[in-house]
C-alpha cells in the first residue's frame, strides 16, 4: 500500500513557494524551517499531498482557523518524494533548510471546493494503492 504526506499550505509565502517549486525542473524542491521528526515518513516514493483548506467563509485555515471549522480543500498538488528530507547549507528556499525533492505533480484546483471527506475520495482516486479512510 502507498504512503501519504499531507503538507498543510497556510500563508502567502507557502502558496508562492510551492508554486515556484511547481515551475522548476523535476526533481522539484520543497523545504522546511526546522526538523521535525514527522519528516522521517517523507521518504522515496512516498507520495506527498500540498492542501490549501478553507473554511465555511472562504478564509484559508491556518493555525488560528477554530478546531470546530468546516474545512473545504481548494487546491491539492499531489506528488511523489524522490529523495529523503536532508539538511542543506544553499538551500532552494531561503531560510528553508531542510529540503526533500519530489517528482510528478499534478495541481488541481477543486472547484467547487471539497469537504474533507470529499477531499479524502479524491486522493483515493489519485494514488496508485490508496489506503486512506473516509
């Protein structure tokens, strides 16, 4: 069965970032500020799921958004991790340094945005051997 990593996109500076990732060359690059231990799962032929949720007034969620908001995902960029987060002395992003590289994006703007259930289907469909539940 295929893993999933699921990066929240929040912010301007991400959505600008990921899109800049999107524009270069495969192996495409993404970065973190700082280490977390979750990044051990973004390992080689993960596959890895950017989603800009919003919530029921169209505000992007970020870490303010209320636990009890409906959430509606309007954009996910579905890829595969080619190589391991590492920490990098020239960073792609600036001061981004730990970075991994993914390949095969598909950027889908979901109009009308979907529930998180709905959200949950549309990665099923879109991953080789999915294994998520709704």
């Amino acid at each position: 069965m295929a893993d999933l990593g699921v990066i929240l996109i929040s912010g301007q500076e991400l959505v600008d970032n990921l899109d800049r990732a999107l524009g270069e060359p495969d192996p495409k690059p993404w970065a973190f500020t700082k280490w977390i231990r979750q990044m051990r799962g973004l390992t080689p032929g993960t596959y890895v799921a950017w989603i800009e949720f919003t919530d029921s007034t169209g505000r992007q969620v970020n870490r303010f958004t209320p636990s009890k908001a409906e959430l509606h995902a309007r954009r996910v960029v579905l890829g595969r991790v080619e190589s391991p987060v590492l920490e990098r002395g020239a960073p792609f992003f600036d001061g981004y340094p730990f970075e991994f590289r993914f390949t095969d994006p598909s950027d889908e703007l979901l109009d009308p945005p979907r529930s998180v259930v709905e959200t949950t289907d549309w990665l099923n469909t879109h991953i080789d051997e999915p294994r998520l539940g709704s």
